[in-house]
C-alpha cells in the first residue's frame, strides 16, 4: 500500500528542484568577457631634496680630493 505523504513529498522536491535548476540559468544570450578596466594612475609627488648640510662646505670638498683607484686588469 502506498502513502499519499510520499507521493506528495516527491511532488515537493521534483517542483521544488526544477525551480532551483530554472533559476540557476543566469544571463541569456551569449556569454562575453566584460572590457578590462582601465587604471588612472595619477604622478606621484615628489619628494623635496634632502636637507644640504649646514656649514661652508670644506668637509665635502675632501671627497674630490680622493684619487679614485683603478683594479689592475693586466694579463698575469
């Protein structure tokens, strides 16, 4: 003997999962990729100098004064 709940039960999930599988279509029509976004890059700001130092500036003349050595690239 068959129940009536059962019956009705299947009729349930059956409507029930055809409605899932209807609204799960998405868009219609043809698929197509979206234009790809464009990135504004604004410039970025720059930086100050950094601060000179303060003094008359003989310290930094020694550094011209530092003969630049060259490595020995002769044959051996």
């Amino acid at each position: 003997m068959h129940c009536w709940a059962r019956y009705l039960f299947l009729a349930v999930v059956v409507a029930l999962g055809t409605g899932q599988i209807l609204a799960a279509c998405g868009q219609k029509g043809a698929l197509y990729l979206p234009p790809p976004e464009t990135k504004t890059v604004s410039p970025k700001p720059v930086a100050p100098p950094p601060p000179q130092p303060e003094g008359t500036g003989e310290d930094l003349q020694v550094l011209d004064e530092v003969k630049s050595a060259t490595p020995d690239v002769g044959g051996m």
